[in-house]
C-alpha cells in the first residue's frame, strides 16, 4: 500500500489518487494528514504538499486539488523525457511535474467548464483543448504519466515491485453506432417517396437505382449488416456493444420507426448476443423528458434495466449531460471523444468515473473514452498511421482502445474502414 501525506485530504485529491495509483496502477492508496502516523509507516510512502518532511518521497503539490470550482489556470507545456507534461513542482520535488493536479485537469474537463467557442452544435472542439495546442491530443499523457511514476516508484524503494500487484492487460472495444437501422427499407410510403423526389432532384440516379434494387427486394439493404457482424465477432472472439437511436424522426434523427416489428426484433435479437445500449438522440442533448423516454423505449424492447448511453452527433456539454444520464440511473457512457477529430479528449484510454466539478463530488458514472469515431464520409483513404500510433501508445500503456463505427462501415462502398474493422478484429482476436 502507498501511503500519502498531505496537509489536506479534499474530494479532489482523493479521487485522482484513488484513480491513478489504484485503479491504473493496481496499488492500494491511503491519506494521512498526521505527520507522525507517516513517519510511523514502513512501507511505501510519499508525500504530497508544498514543501517536504525530510527526504522522503516528495511531489510538490500546485493548488489545483485544494481549490474549489473553477478559475484561470496558468499553463507552461514542458517536456517530461519526450512527453508533454505541466505544472512544473521545482528542484525538491522527486518527479518534475505534478502529475495529479495536470491528470484531474484531464480526466474533470476543467478547461469544458470554462467559457470557449462552440461549434454549429454548440459543442466543444478539439482545436479549443489544451491537449491540440500542444500537440499530445493523439497520446494517452495521463496513463503515460502513470507509467513513469510506477517506475520512479520503483526506483525509490528497494522493496517496491508494481508486479505484486494486479496488472490490468490492454483490450480492444468495438461499438457499433446506429443511428439508421436500414438505408431504404422499412421507412414508410412519405419517406420512401420523399427519398425518390430527393434523388431526382439532386440527380443521385445510382442511390435512385439502389433504392429500388433493395424495394423490390433485389438487393440487400447496405445499413443491413447486423449478421455479417455477428458472423466477424464470432469468427475473431470479439464482443462488440451497440448502441441504437430510437427517438423520434427530427432534423438531424434519421431512423426508422421504433414501433416497426423489424426494428424491434432486430434489437432484440442483437441484444441477445451483444451489449446493447441507448444513442440518445440530438433532441435530448437538451430536454431530459426526451431522453427518459427513450431509455423507456429500450428498456422494454429488451426487457431490462438499460445502463449505457452514448450521445448521438457527439453532443456532449459538460456537466449538464452527464448529470441527466446520471438522474436517469445511466452507469456508463461513451461519448467522451471528439466527432471530427482523433485523439483522447480526457487524455486517457482508461475508464474513469465522472468528476463534477460545479458539486466537487466523484459521480458513480463510469466514462470510456474513445479516440477514434466513423465520420460518416465515404473517404478512400483514412489516417491509418495516426490510428496505429494511438493504439500502439495504447497497447504500451496497456489501457482500452475503443473505436465508434457505424453500421454501415461493412457496407460494399466502405471497403476502407471495412477494411480496417476487420483488421482490427483479426489484430486483437480472442483466439
């Protein structure tokens, strides 16, 4: 166990350390305040304050942890052997940089809570984070942080070996986005026949030509490959979660129908194999009645509590959305990620639990970022070296790499990012 002396024990030191030293590094951590009873400790031990007890293990603690809501933050991005860290600590100080106020930084947002540009969406972009500014958006700095802490640790005292504790091992975690269950089928008389008109007018004559194809039952529906999907995961041993949009038709929520018998036996059906979860619709970024009666919707198509939500278009706010998954009884979700951009938005690729700043309490949602998203293009290239370096990054760290598709990503006219689902599959097989 490491013990930690500080001057204060507040939520926010609690939290970070508790997620850093114990849930990534796998060691057991407790808090003292009392100078004698850290003396008195002979096992591994450290302090964290402002200035040191004596020559122990000492990181110089910045105010972040002991503060309460938010305010400006003074930044100097330096380099810790290659990786960017910040929040320089100063001579004494045993590591270079406080690691846990820069990760609490990360892993609450803190830089969502104050004011920024919003996009079209009123959503947060990644050009407005710190992690882009500094170019560390497509490396994993928390994790890494953590690393090189184990290893300083290690280092320290003799008798320290992080092998004596659980090691988590690096997984792979596909979701599969549906925002459109089917292209053409299944959407009514007026869909169908304002689809045609759409066509004609914008002279789409081959997607004219498919329609009809599909209609007339020549030809599958290419949003329609829910059993190729089983029969991939099946072949490589990979549980995929799915995560289906059932509000009502809008502007920008396309789906079919939720009271169509097919949709309801496809989700069904899919639920039976796979983790299933709500993609809450555009609407409900903003009306919390919206998004409780979908949560309603899938609860009684699959017959049980729905736990796992993530935010259609991406659009999450800070802290509002968080707060209505977790009154609506949501335990985990999976929108932490940016719509158009890689990288790690938190700067992890480990679960966390949600930290709400504006009531400094850790929250019980569990948060699983992802670093890559399906941008819903039909691109003949995709950044395929970038991805490759944030899943090795992810691999080093052994953290969880999650990439969001869609369901048309195996479709004939997706050949590369089919070609990179299926190579992804084969890569991380379960075999």
């Amino acid at each position: 166990m490491l013990l930690v002396y500080t001057q204060k024990i507040t939520p926010r030191l609690r939290y970070t350390f508790k997620h850093l030293i114990t849930r990534i590094l796998g060691i057991p951590v407790d808090f003292t305040t009392k100078i004698e009873t850290f003396i008195a400790h002979n096992e591994v031990k450290m302090s964290y304050a402002k200035q040191p007890l004596g020559d122990e293990f000492f990181v110089r603690s910045h105010d972040l942890l002991f503060e309460q809501g938010v305010g400006e933050v003074e930044f100097k991005v330096l380099k810790w052997e290659e990786v960017p860290c910040f929040f320089v600590t100063g001579e004494k100080s045993t590591i270079p940089y406080d690691i846990f106020a820069a990760s609490f930084y990360m892993l609450s947002r803190y830089e969502e809570y104050l004011p920024y540009v919003k996009d079209e969406h009123g959503r947060y972009t990644a050009s407005e984070s710190l992690a882009f500014k500094h170019d560390f958006l497509r490396i994993p700095v928390v994790d890494i942080w953590c690393q090189k802490f184990k290893k300083v640790l290690e280092n320290r005292f003799e008798t320290f070996n992080a092998s004596d504790y659980k090691q988590r091992s690096f997984s792979y975690n596909p979701v599969i986005n549906i925002p459109i269950a089917y292209a053409y089928k299944k959407r009514g008389i007026i869909r169908t026949l304002g689809g045609y008109l759409t066509d004609i007018v914008r002279l789409r004559f081959s997607r004219f030509l498919d329609r009809s194809a599909v209609l007339l039952g020549m030809r599958d529906d290419p949003y329609d490959n829910f059993e190729e999907f089983v029969a991939l995961h099946k072949t490589y041993k990979t549980n995929a979660q799915y995560f289906f949009q059932i509000g009502d038709y809008s502007t920008y929520d396309h789906n079919i129908s939720v009271y169509k018998n097919e949709f309801i036996r496809l989700i069904k059906n899919v639920s039976d194999y796979s983790k299933v979860g709500l993609l809450a619709s555009y609407d409900s970024f903003s009306d919390i009645e919206k998004l409780k009666i979908e949560k309603k919707r899938l609860n009684t198509i699959i017959n049980r509590p729905m736990k796992r939500a993530r935010q259609h278009y991406n659009m999450l706010s800070l802290p509002k959305f968080y707060r209505n998954l977790i009154d609506l009884e949501f335990t985990e979700d999976y929108s932490m990620g940016y719509h158009d951009t890689l990288g790690f938005r938190a700067g992890t690729c480990s679960p966390f639990y949600f930290y709400d700043i504006s009531m400094e309490i850790q929250t019980p949602l569990k948060v699983h970022p992802f670093c890559m998203l399906y941008s819903g293009k039909l691109e003949t290239t995709l950044p395929n070296d970038e991805i490759m370096e944030m899943l090795s990054e992810t691999q080093k760290v052994n953290g969880t790499f999650i990439g969001i598709f869609h369901n048309v990503v195996l479709s004939e006219n997706n050949i590369a990012w089919k070609e990179l689902y299926i190579n992804l599959l084969k890569e991380f097989s379960n075999e």
